[in-house]
C-alpha cells in the first residue's frame, strides 16, 4: 500500500486540545526494527521509525496531552519481557502516558503473567487476533476476560477483519466477526473493551453494538483518513459519541502523525461530540486522572 510524504503539522490543531491519543505502539527496539520490516514488505513502510523514548517525546511535544501506549506479544514466552518494558518506559514519562500490558492467549500461565501486569500498575490490555490468531469465543479468552473483568482493567481488542495479510498465520475472516464479540459483550457485561479502527471493515456492524452494549467502545485508528478503501465514507455524526476514541496508531502510519487530527477538527459534530472524542471518552475507558501538562492540570 502506499505511503504519502503530506505535510505534518508542528502541534495540536486549534480547537482540539486537550487530546488523548488512545492507541500508540511502543516496542523494545529490535522488534521495533523487525515490524519496520514486516510491514515494508507486507504493507506500507512506516513513515515515524523511531524509538520508544522517540515516539513519546515525538506525540508529547506536538502538543498531545496523554497517551495510551500499546503492546503485543507475537509469540508464546515474551509477555513478561514486554510488560517489564512497558513499565519501564511509563514510569520515565511519568502522568503523561498510560500503559497496556500484553499476553499471548493460550501461553502456559497466561492469566498469571496477566495478574502480574495489572498488579505491576499497567492499566489494560492489548491483544490483536490477526497477529495472535485467537479465536475470541475460546475458554483461553474467557479466562482472561475474567481476569480483566475481576481487575476491573479494560481490554483493547483488535479483532476487526482489515487491514489483513496474506502473511498472517491465520485468516482473520475467519477468526474475527462481529457477532463472535457480541457474545463477549453478553457473557461478561462488566468487561470494558475497545475495538480499534471502528471494526474495520464491519464497522457498521460495530457500530450497532455500540448502540445495544454499555460495554464496547470503539477507536477511530486510520479509518477517518480515507487511506483504506471504505463501502462508504465514515460520519461519526451517526455514532454514539461517548463511544468513540481517537487513536492513531503512531508510529506506524504512512502518512503525517496528525492527519487524521485534521479531519476530525473539519467533521461536522457537535463540540460536545468532539471533546469526547478527542479526551473525555478515553479518559474515562483508560481512567486517566490527569497530563504532565505545566499546571498539571486534571481531565
């Protein structure tokens, strides 16, 4: 796919501020290096290839107030290392970034390294069905519902069929389904969970259960930028607004960090809409208390 050399702007666009960025990778830089390949191969090439300490210094200093960093463990045996890391890297940053933990559903001790992480101070958890290929109405899943559940700590969930790869190790068609997290929803209602990209490419289906279920967020990661060829064009004026997050997926996009920015400044929504967009929903999913701005002002 391609990647687009767009002018970037310097800082926030005016009249978004504050905003969260609900959905940023971060990883030890030797997997850092293999993603950049991976995806230079089997995608786009990732325009931001910068190291951790990069990247938060890089989102910080263009004016984002919080960040919410995410991890994911693409095999067996390496959660315990990524957590160890993630939590290093947080505590550096100190209020201005909150931290997910990763687990590889079906590891030996799964839920345990998954307790330990929640118990370390990391305030979520990522997981990605294409990369992990797992299928999400399994008792492995169920058990780390139930200990997000129990730990009242959110799951952020990337189990939308797109974008896929032919060089996945399973087809995300076929593990990842709408009403295959519909069953989630119901079986575990006090279970928070947020799916990235609107549940691209079912997001209208996605959408609908943000309509029925309490439980289910969404976040906007590289779907408003018209970069995915989309059955139609995306209104959040259509969503339910204390449902949808703003996330970026920095720093692995193919175009400026803050495109996507510009097009929620220009959509047609209420300020109401908009503020809970851009901070408030993800302040309340991630229970994020307050930035590292001068005054340390709280959301």
């Amino acid at each position: 796919m391609p990647s687009y050399s767009d002018e970037e702007g310097s800082t926030v666009p005016d009249g978004l501020s504050p905003v969260v960025d609900a959905h940023v990778h971060v990883f030890p830089h030797n997997l850092f290096s293999a993603i950049w390949k991976w995806f230079d191969e089997h995608a786009w090439h990732i325009r931001y290839q910068l190291k951790t300490s990069q990247v938060f210094d890089f989102l910080i200093s263009h004016g984002i107030a919080h960040i919410v960093a995410l991890q994911y463990a693409h095999k067996p045996g390496i959660a315990r290392h990524l957590n160890r890391y993630m939590l290093e890297k947080c505590r550096q940053c100190g209020d201005r970034v909150t931290g997910l933990a990763t687990v590889f559903p079906g590891e030996k001790n799964a839920e345990d390294i998954l307790q330990e992480a929640f118990d370390s101070g990391l305030k979520g958890v990522k997981l990605h069905a294409h990369v992990q290929c797992f299928d999400m109405n399994s008792a492995p899943m169920n058990r780390l519902y139930e200990c997000c559940r129990i730990n009242r700590k959110p799951l952020v969930m990337h189990i939308g069929r797109e974008p896929k790869s032919d060089a996945y190790h399973c087809d995300p068609y076929a593990l990842c389904r709408a009403d295959k997290l519909e069953n989630v929803l119901k079986d575990f209602p006090d279970l928070n969970v947020c799916v990235p990209h609107l549940g691209f490419d079912e997001t209208d289906d996605y959408r609908k259960l943000i309509e029925k279920y309490d439980n289910l967020w969404l976040d906007t990661t590289m779907v408003l930028t018209d970069y995915f060829q989309l059955k139609e064009k995306t209104d959040l004026g259509r969503y339910r607004s204390d449902r949808i997050m703003y996330g970026s997926d920095f720093p692995s996009i193919p175009y400026a960090w803050d495109r996507e920015l510009r097009v929620l400044k220009a959509t047609e929504i209420s300020r109401d809409a908009l503020e809970k967009i851009c901070w408030k929903n993800a302040a309340d999913f991630f229970d994020i208390q307050s930035y590292g701005g001068n005054d340390h002002e709280h959301f």
